[in-house]
C-alpha cells in the first residue's frame, strides 16, 4: 500500500472501530496521551495493522509508537 493509503485505511480505523472523531486523527496526535487509548485497544490496534498489513507489532517496539505518525511509520516499513 502506498503511505497515503495506509493513512486512509488507518484512520478509517480509528474512526470506524474505536469510535474517535476525524479531527481527533492527525499526524502528532499522541495515541495514549490525546486519544487515551487503553491496552484493549493498543491490542485492537495490533490485531487490525496484523490482519489489514501484514505485519506484526513487535512487544519490543511498540513503546515507540508514541503519535499517529509512529504508526503510519511502523506500517510502511513493515507491510508484508
């Protein structure tokens, strides 16, 4: 997927699935300080970029996905 695509599909995502509002979805939006995602949705959230990418997130990276950026980031180096 091209980055744009993984930006629509993403934030489709966030909107569609965990119920945020389209301002709320912007690059330096940081996802546990702004939006206030919880565990249950970090895991909704990794299940959604494994099965939509096909790529896993790592346990041992995932403390550096801080913004909405990190993870547009995290997916277009990682799509399988």
């Amino acid at each position: 997927m091209t980055k744009e695509q993984i930006i629509q599909t993403t934030n489709s995502f966030f909107i569609g699935k965990l119920d945020f509002e389209a301002s709320q979805i912007y690059p330096d939006a940081e996802l546990r300080r702004d939006l206030g995602i919880s565990s249950v949705d970090a895991v909704a959230i990794a299940s959604f970029v494994q099965k939509t990418f096909g790529c896993a997130i790592v346990m041992a990276e995932i403390k550096a996905i801080i913004t909405i950026q990190d993870l547009y980031d995290y997916i277009e180096n990682h799509q399988g």
